[in-house]
C-alpha cells in the first residue's frame, strides 16, 4: 500500500508553505532573512498558518524568532540569575517560589515558545487542590504570589522577543488564583493581660512589647538601634528592616516604602519594658566582656549578634501556650496591635500612619472587619442621639 501523498497548499510569496504529512500532523516551512528555514507543526493547518503569520509579523517587524530550544526552566532561571534592585529577601523568596513550584516539574522541561495559558492554568489547579485529590494542597494566595512573579517574567521574555507574547495575560480571570482573604487570627482584648503575664521576666518581654503594643513588624523591630530609642521622650524611630533570610550574613535594609520610616509616640508599658530592657542588656555586656559584638541594637543574642526569626518563633510559641492563648504567627502581633488600636477609636489614618502603610486605604481594607463595627457603633450613637431630640 502507497503512503498518503503529503497535501501542499500555496501561500503568497513570503508567507511560507503548509504541508500534511503522511502521519496526518501538519507542518509550515517559513524562510528566514539570513536563509535559513524554521519548521513549525500544528494539529491542523489553521494552527499552523497561525503560527506562520505571527513568525511573519515578528520578522516583518524586526523582531527576533522566539528560541524554539530555550524551555521554561532556563529561562526563569536566567530571569532569576538576573534581578537587579531587590532587597536580599525579596530575591529569596522569588527564587524560592519559582523552584518550589515551576522549577522541580515538567512544566520547566517545556520550550518557553510553546508554553500555553492553560499550562498555567493547570499547575495553579494542581496547587490548590487539596493533598487527598493528590494536590498540593496549598492556598490560593500561594498561587496568586507565583502568579505574579511569572507574569513579570514573561513579560521580560517578551521584552527581548524570547516569546511573542505573555501567556500569563491571557488567562480567563475566573482561572486566575486571587488572594485568600481569610480574617486574620488576632488577641483580644481580653487576651492582652493574659499574654502580658506570660511574657513578664523573659529575655525578650520588650520585643513582644512592642510587636503587640505599637504594631512594629519583625523585621522592623529587629533592626532597631539604641540611638533610634528616645526613653526620656518616650518615642522610636523606624529607620531599617533586618530580612528574616539570609543567616549570618543578612543586613539592615531601608524600610518598605517611604512611609515606613517613621517615628512612633509609645505606650508607657512599652517605655517601661525598654527601660528594663536595655538595664539587662548592659548586665550581659559586663558579663561576657570582649565577647560582645556592639552593633548598637536594641534586641540581640546574649553576645550581641543578630537573632534569627526562628528564635522568635519558638519563644512566641511558649509565651502563647503559658497564657493559655491560641498560637498565632509572629505578625498577628501587628494585626492585633492595629485591631486594639482601632477599637480603641485610633482614627484610622494615625493608624496607617504608626503601622507605616503606604495609604490609608490599605489599613481600611485590612482591617474592614473592625471598621465595620465602627461604623455601626456611629450610626448607633446617631441614632440614639436623633431620638433623644
């Protein structure tokens, strides 16, 4: 039995030639301005003529052929190889992301020119479905964070005509991952007291102090230096963030925005736990002598190095289960300083302020669950007040 004759169809001069093969794949064969040939296949001719159109408009355009051989995972790691202006952390997070979730899969394995909207699409389903359907069970605001950092990505790979366009831009927005907006888990009120009397003594108490009291971030908190403490005025000054990556070699960086450099009025349970604090911090200078390491910060290791996240993560932990208290993460010190504040009718724009946010609107969204009941305590206080006329 005779082979299929391959089916040609004609095209204009310049546009490439189409072809069936035996196999019944179609391939187009489109002549380059240097002579050489790039071969593209498809399922049917309509795909294959797609593709020879848009190779035709990028050489139309002087535009680079995208790289049939670079795949996915050479390029992010390029892309990740080259970053320029990122603090230590932020570098270390985007790398983390890319190769925990792209980098260890097939999908790295892909050439970048042929990866699709739905490969997208199903590495984000694949994330978030739950470990007993053989996901990974991750949250969608996990997927949201990968997300973004693909798309900047590819938006660079189309910038140097590695790819004709950003696959990520063209998902449904149903099929994006969006952030999951859980309430926050915070102390109550009631709760301040217990966790006070459980931190009482402990190395750290001022640490905690300020995280729960004036709403500091870790990062913050850690970079602070004696000189930026003024006791007698009663006051702080937010001049640096230490990067919870990094080990022994993180340093101090500038705060996230321009808002983050601040100065804070403090709580005198604050200046209090300071003073105590700064009287035992120059009990344990004296005792390890030349051992010190005087960096000049406010909250070190007994010999005056950097404390690392992890040791605050267990103290945080005990505090918590001495009070009796749920265990919450580190930051919800902030959440719950900022909630106290606001249901204590801080107006919320010296809020933002004393917690550094860029905007006010970004506190007010944040903290929508207790705005809201300002509100109805408002429109209660108006109420009684119009039927008391």
């Amino acid at each position: 039995m005779t082979a299929p004759k391959k089916r040609r169809t004609r095209r204009p001069a310049g546009t490439g030639a189409v072809i069936q093969r035996g196999d019944g794949r179609w391939v187009g064969r489109l002549k380059q301005p240097d002579g050489s040939v790039r071969w593209f296949s498809g399922p049917n001719q309509l795909a294959v003529e797609e593709k020879l159109a848009e190779a035709g408009r990028l050489l139309g355009a002087g535009l680079p052929m995208p790289d049939a051989k670079l795949t996915v995972g050479a390029w992010l790691r390029d892309w990740l190889d080259n970053l320029q202006g990122l603090k230590a952390s932020s570098a270390y997070y985007y790398r983390n992301y890319i190769e925990a979730y792209v980098l260890r899969t097939a999908l790295a394995e892909k050439p970048l020119a042929k990866l699709e909207a739905g490969d997208l699409e199903r590495l984000y389903r694949q994330m978030t479905k739950p470990k007993t359907d053989d996901g990974l069970g991750l949250s969608p605001t996990t997927a949201h964070h990968l997300h973004a950092l693909l798309h900047r990505a590819l938006a660079k790979a189309v910038r140097q005509g590695k790819v004709a366009r950003n696959v990520a831009e063209l998902l449904d927005p149903g099929d994006r991952p969006k952030i999951d907006r859980r309430e926050m888990r915070v102390l109550a009120d009631d709760d301040f007291e217990r966790f006070f009397d459980a931190v009482r003594g402990d190395r750290l108490e001022a640490l905690f102090v300020l995280a729960i009291r004036e709403g500091l971030r870790q990062g913050e908190i850690l970079a602070l230096h004696w000189q930026d403490v003024d006791l007698d005025v009663g006051t702080i000054a937010v001049t640096g963030s230490l990067p919870q990556v990094g080990g022994a070699g993180r340093s101090i960086t500038a705060p996230k925005s321009r808002r983050g450099r601040r100065t804070l009025a403090l709580f005198p349970e604050t200046v209090e736990a300071l003073r105590d604090h700064r009287a035992r911090q120059r009990q344990e200078r004296l005792l390890v002598g030349t051992m010190w390491l005087d960096r000049g910060l406010v909250f070190c290791t007994e010999l005056g190095g950097l404390l690392g996240p992890q040791v605050l993560r267990d103290r945080l932990k005990a505090i918590l289960e001495r009070a009796g208290l749920p265990q919450i993460r580190f930051h919800d010190l902030r959440h719950s300083a900022a909630t106290n504040w606001l249901k204590g009718d801080m107006h919320p724009k010296v809020a933002s302020e004393r917690l550094g946010h860029a905007s006010v609107a970004i506190t007010l969204d944040l903290y929508s669950h207790v705005t809201l009941g300002m509100q109805r305590e408002a429109v209660a206080a108006i109420t009684r007040k119009r039927s008391g006329q």
